[in-house]
C-alpha cells in the first residue's frame, strides 16, 4: 500500500531575498541545504514504514490574493482555484471566511 503524506507550512519572510537570490530569483543556497536537512530524501519512520520525497514546493503567496485567514481560528485558507497549495478551502457563512473545522463547530450551533 501506499500512503502520501503531505505536511505544509506558511514561512514568513521578511523580504523575498531572504529566500531567494536577488540576482538569480532562485532559493538561496543556505535555505536549499537547510529545506535537504529538514525534509531529507528519504525517510524511516519505523522498521516497517520508509518513504521516498516525492516533492518539496515552495509557493509565495499573497494575502486576499491566493490565501485568507480563517474568521474563527486564524488558520490560511486558499483562495487560488488554479494552484494548490496545500491549504484548507473557504467555507462561507454569513460573509465570513471559514476552515472546515470552525465551519463545522459553527453549523452545529446554528
């Protein structure tokens, strides 16, 4: 059996060149050889459970453009129909922007 297993995180970044090169627009080398240390190529979670990274991505993404926070807990949600980006969809009620969970806790009260 297979298992895909995806984990995101939103960095925050100061200025872009703190991730990439200003010259060559690319990941900066220290933060490449720090994403290999983090995230290695392969992976032993136990005897039995080994994987392979199939993808390491990296998105920018821009508030009220690609993503927006969750009314409730604060959490990002994506707002990008033609690019995934591992975030929770929008669940809106009464013109408020939702995660799934807080939606669901809220739908419960209604």
């Amino acid at each position: 059996m297979k298992i895909s297993l995806t984990v995101n995180y939103v960095l925050d970044i100061d200025d872009r060149f703190d991730f990439y090169d200003s010259k060559s627009h690319k990941i900066l080398e220290c933060i490449d050889e720090e994403l290999t240390i983090k995230f290695p190529k392969e992976v032993t979670l136990s005897e039995k459970v080994k994987g392979v990274r199939s993808s390491l991505t990296y998105i920018p993404i821009t508030e009220n453009k690609s993503y927006v926070r969750c009314f409730g807990c604060g959490k990002y949600l994506s707002i990008s129909e033609n690019i995934y980006l591992g975030l929770d969809r929008i669940t809106e009620i009464n013109g408020k922007n939702y995660c799934s969970s807080c939606a669901w806790e809220l739908k419960t009260e209604l």
